[in-house]
C-alpha cells in the first residue's frame, strides 16, 4: 500500500511539474509571439485579423485554434516517429520547435479571443478550473523549487569543487559497501 501511495504521489507530482511548465512557457512565448508580428510589416492583416475577430461569434472565435493544432500535432507525431528511428538530435529538435511554436501562437490568439471565449459560460468555468489546477500545481512544486534554490549556494564557484569532491567521496563509499 505504501509503495502504490509513494506511487501516486509521483504521479501527481509529475503532473504538477508539467502544468508549471507549460505555464511558464505560455507567459514566456505569448509576449515574444506578439512582439514578433508587431515587427511584421503587415498592419493591413494584422487589422483585418482584429475586425474580423472582433466580429466573430464566440464559437467561431475557438475554431481559430484548430487550423495551428491540425499543423502542429502532427510534427509532434513526426518527432516522436524521428526519435523512435533513432535520431534523437533532430527529434528532440522538431518536438521541441512544435511546442514553442505551438505554445506561443496558441497563447497569442488566445489573448486575441480571450472576451470572446470566456462569453460561453462553460468556456469560463472550463478557463476557472485550469486556473485552479495552477494554483494547485504551484502549491505541489513550491516546496521542491524552494529546496532547490536553498541549495543552489552549492554551486557557486567556489564551492563547485567541494561539493563535486564530496560527491564522488559518497559515490565511492556507495560502491565499496555494495
């Protein structure tokens, strides 16, 4: 019972790590996607974008972000067909460009639909519960983060090596007493 608890524990713990995740790469790439078409010379789009989402049904609205999925998602598929093949440098590479990719326009238009979206009342208790589900991976990761930061003093330069020297004395020790 102890082990299927321990079990569990990392389940949701590794749960909570990839919802931290996906949310620091969504406030990250979200505002350098926006950067990156204000550069674009092309304001003509860029207003007809806003006007014809502005005009749009909600509805409407959350169709736009099936167009980037039914790109993105198959790359994912093809990384995962590429690391499985044996190419793991150029897996990893088409995986993880997807997922910036991916991410960053998804949190774009979202900010452009975000009135629109949370109109449909199951929308905004849907966007709550994610809300939620943050606050309570933040609160399941805390602990960890902190812990870690505790002992990043480790790592300063000067102590780099006798952390490393101290390490490699236990890993000895380990070995000699197995």
């Amino acid at each position: 019972m102890h082990a299927l608890r321990a079990l569990t524990r990392a389940f949701w713990f590794t749960v909570a790590v990839i919802f931290v995740v996906e949310a620091w790469l969504w406030d990250r790439l979200g505002p350098i996607v926006h950067r990156l078409v204000a550069l674009l010379p092309i304001e003509p789009l860029k207003l007809w974008l806003a006007r014809m989402i502005e005009r749009l049904p909600p509805w409407a609205a959350l169709a736009l972000f099936v167009p980037p999925l039914l790109i993105l998602e198959p790359l994912k598929i093809a990384a995962l067909w590429l690391l499985t093949g044996g190419h793991i440098i150029a897996g990893v590479a088409v995986f993880v460009a997807a997922k910036v990719v991916g991410v960053g326009l998804i949190a774009w238009l979202f900010d452009l639909t975000r009135d629109k979206l949370l109109s449909m009342g199951w929308f905004a208790r849907g966007h709550a519960l994610v809300l939620r589900g943050l606050a309570w991976a933040h609160a399941m990761v805390a602990p960890f983060r902190e812990k870690i930061a505790s002992l990043s003093w480790l790592l300063r330069r000067e102590r780099r090596s006798r952390f490393f020297r101290r390490l490699r004395l236990l890993r000895q020790k380990a070995r000699a007493g197995a």
